[in-house]
C-alpha cells in the first residue's frame, strides 16, 4: 500500500445542512475564512430537507424563524414551509457564500481521528460511487451530521417476505405510485400525520396502524399573501419584527413546560384546545385512540397539516391493533387478521441515541466519542459542543437535543 497524501483544509465539516451551511456562512461573515471543506454523503446539499421527500413533507417551525437571520426570505409561500422550499432557501443561502464550490458529495466520513503530532483531524471518507477511500486532514472538525438521519429499522418479523415494496418515510421511494394501491402506514406522529392528507385521496385504500397518542393542535400553516411578502420585502423592519414576534411567541411558550402552578395553567389550557380541536375535527369514532392521556409536552406536539379531516376519509382506516408479522400480501395484527397491502410505508421515526452515527470519531487519548461518554457516565459536553480530550472538535446540535424537542 502506498503512501497517503491526504488533502488539507483549515476546517472541515461532516454535513451539509442547516448547521453545516450557517456554519460556512458565519465564518465568512465574521472571519474571513474561506478554507473549509464540506462531505455529504447525499448527492446534494440540505441535509434532512434533501433526503425527507415523503409526501406532505414540511417543517412544523414557522419559516420565518426557522431561517437565518442574516439572510432572511421575503418570498416565504406560507407560514411552515415545504421541505423542496426550505431546500432552495439552503440552495440560495450557500451560493450566496460560495459553499456549494466547497463541498464533496456522495462522500461518507467513516473515521475521525486526532493526530498528536500534526495537532491535526485525519478523516477518512468513503468514494460512495467508486468505493475508493479518500483522506483528508482539518485543523478544525465540526460534526453537522444532524439528529434525524439514521431511520429506526423495522423490527417487525416477516419484512423480507412481503411481496411489494416496503421503505421508511425518510427513504421514500420516488419510483412507487401508490395510486390506487392498497398502503399500510405504520406510525402516527409528525411524519405520519403529513403523509395521511397528502396521499389518502389517491390510495386504494390507506391503513394506518398507530401506538401511541399525541397532542394534535389547530394548524397555524396559512399562505403569504403578494401582500405580506411585498411588505416584508420593501418595507424596512417589517419582517425582522415579524421574526421577532413569532420568536417572542415560541419563548412564551417555554413556560408551559416548566413544573410550576403557572406551568401546569398553560399545559392544562392548551390540552383544552387541543381536545376540543381533536372532537371537533376527526370523527368520533377515532376520539379515544387521538386524545393522550399524559400532560401536553411529553412529547412533540403535531400541528395538525389536514390529519384529523383527512380521517373522514372513506377508504381510510386507523387501527390500535399490533402488528405481530408481515407475511408476503401485507400484515397481520394480534388478533389474527391480515389487512392487504400493496406498499408498506414505515413512519416509525428515527434512532437518535448514537450521535454521529456510523462514523467513528477517535480523540487524543484513544478513546471513541462513545466510550467517552461511557467513562462519564453519560454524555458530557461544554456548552454542548466541545468535548474534553477531543481537540478543536466541535458539535453542532450535539448529543443533548434531541430530549429537549417536545
């Protein structure tokens, strides 16, 4: 084997989303700095809005906040943006800063580690066209691989014997028409809950098998109006108070998730509005498997995209029953039935117990990110970011997020 010449930047980056964009963009603003390297191992830019292309896919946040500061969008089409709108906003973000020219797509980073000597991240990263492994070497490492990218496996017996085509949400098969087929939707929250509208009138039939309970909130997605964008984009202030606002609106809301007298006001009030929403909207028949039975902020709340009318629908059913088994023609419950299915659809989220998952990240003493943390008991990080031992090694998002999303 001969010997390695690894290619070099100052910083590099795993990711190519939100965090890894802002990133790029902020070391320009305020620095200066231009060399840094992105790898993606998609085919493009915009992390979890390139890969999710399910139908009905949208963020939950209102665009307005869920955007940059430093480059607003006047021309937002309604409040909680598509997952194809959020992903030409990140497109035009990144040519706006010459990132997209550089970062490596199609590349997988499977190792990461601290090299004493050269005070430097070697990083070794997977060709996922050619197989050929690349190497390349930062003096700054930052992981923006995000939080929502390893989809949970289906652990359901009998998945290799179904007869037709069986994928995860986030791993929609762009190939498959489900017009007119018979489709078993197995989950019932966020993902779930855009899916039903937005497919149900065009199925054969939808069967949508749910676990659990979520709070389910009126829809707050309205269209922008030619009026409120000319506003927002020729009227000085007007969108950054907008902005302020809704974020003003989304602290408030923080309070009802504190365990105090006022807390528990704020929780109980809107577990009124959610109920009376959910009684007034889907079909009774469906009440007591929709309203929860534990406090509003144990979970995320959906925001309801259409769900609850989408349930009238008459080729539409919604079971409580456990899937024991998928068997060649579809799949069979606790009770012995088998409902038919043409297309499997798995909306049973993602796993986000291992950061970084898949890629190996080695500090100065040896040790692993994970056994790291196995050394302290659980994860550790300072200001959520930086970790003791692993040198110019930077988190974005991190390992704590995730329980904080409710």
């Amino acid at each position: 084997m001969g010997k390695i010449t690894p290619t070099y930047s100052q910083f590099g980056c795993i990711g190519s989303g939100f965090s890894a964009i802002g990133l790029g963009a902020t070391l320009k603003r305020w620095y200066g700095i231009t060399d840094i390297q992105f790898f993606e191992r998609h085919s493009d830019l915009g992390g979890t809005w390139w890969a999710n292309k399910y139908p009905g896919c949208a963020c939950d946040v209102p665009s307005i906040l869920y955007s940059f500061s430093f480059a607003p969008n006047p021309k937002w089409s309604q409040v909680l943006a598509t997952a194809d709108e959020l992903w030409q906003y990140l497109k035009y973000v990144a040519n706006q800063y010459d990132l997209e020219s550089k970062m490596t797509f199609r590349a997988e980073v499977s190792r990461c580690e601290w090299r004493e000597q050269t005070k430097r991240w070697r990083m070794y990263i997977r060709n996922l066209d050619t197989g050929e492994t690349l190497v390349h070497e930062c003096q700054f490492l930052f992981g923006a691989t995000g939080i929502l990218v390893k989809p949970r496996p289906c652990d359901i017996p009998g998945a290799d014997s179904f007869k037709g085509p069986l994928f995860h949400s986030a791993e929609w098969r762009q190939d498959v028409d489900v017009t007119g087929k018979n489709v078993v939707l197995v989950g019932n929250g966020c993902t779930a809950s855009q899916i039903v509208p937005a497919i149900v009138n065009k199925t054969k039939h939808l069967s949508q098998f749910v676990r659990s309970k979520h709070w389910i909130i009126p829809p707050i997605n309205v269209p922008y109006t030619k009026f409120w964008q000319t506003l927002f984009e020729h009227v000085p202030g007007v969108l950054a108070f907008f902005r302020f606002s809704i974020f003003m609106y989304a602290e408030n809301d923080m309070r009802g998730f504190f365990m105090t007298k006022a807390g528990e006001a704020y929780r109980k009030h809107y577990e009124g509005v959610a109920t009376r929403y959910i009684k007034k909207t889907a079909p009774a028949k469906y009440h007591d498997m929709l309203i929860p039975d534990f406090s509003l902020g144990c979970k995320r709340r959906i925001y309801d995209p259409g769900y609850c009318k989408a349930l009238h629908a008459t080729n539409l059913t919604v079971s409580q029953e456990p899937i024991v088994e998928i068997v060649p023609e579809g799949v069979r419950t606790r009770d012995g039935n088998v409902t038919e299915a043409d297309v499997i659809v798995l909306a049973n989220g993602f796993d986000t117990n291992e950061f970084m998952a898949g890629i190996e990240v080695v500090g100065r003493s040896g040790k692993t990110i994970n056994e790291h943390w196995e050394s302290w008991d659980g994860p550790e990080a300072y200001a959520c970011s930086a970790l003791n031992d692993f040198p110019n090694f930077f988190m974005l998002l991190g390992k704590l997020p995730p329980p904080r999303l409710a």
